[in-house]
C-alpha cells in the first residue's frame, strides 16, 4: 500500500474523511474508492506498484475523488450556515 504524504491539520479526521469518499463515490470500501475510480475512467490502475502510470492519470483519479469531496464539504457548510442564520 501507498504512503499517504497529506497530513491533516486534525488527524482524528481521518476516518471521517474516508468514510465520506466512500459513501460520495458509492464504493464499499474508502481503499477500494480509488480503484473503482479508475475502472470508471479506463485506468489501469493496479494493487501494488504503479509506476507506470502516467501523472495525467493518476490525476484523474484523484481529482475525480477529491473534487466530489471539497463539494460535498461545501455543501454541508453552507447548509450548516442556513441553519446557523434561522
């Protein structure tokens, strides 16, 4: 498995953040997330080393992944100011 090199400003976010990317993506595990991102998208992203992979792809799957999650935070945000102001 991959390091991850993002370190959250508050680490206790972590499970949250993967149970988000899953639940956004409907995928059944917050690892599995990416590999099913992939398959969607025609990358041949594979478990293990993928060093031949291109950045223009491992792009696309990330973006596809973190883009639906900064969405879905801003979202809740602004839904939550709503309720704040009422």
């Amino acid at each position: 498995m991959m390091a991850r090199r993002n370190k959250l400003l508050v680490p206790e976010a972590r499970a949250g953040l993967d149970q988000l990317k899953a639940d956004l993506l409907h995928s059944s595990s917050p690892e599995q997330t990416k590999y099913e991102v992939a398959e969607e998208q025609g990358i041949p992203l594979k478990k293990g080393d993928n060093g031949d992979l291109s950045t223009r792809d491992a792009g696309k799957i990330g973006g596809q992944i973190g883009g639906r999650m900064v969405k879905e935070l801003i979202r809740r945000a602004q839904q939550q100011m709503e309720q704040d102001q009422k």
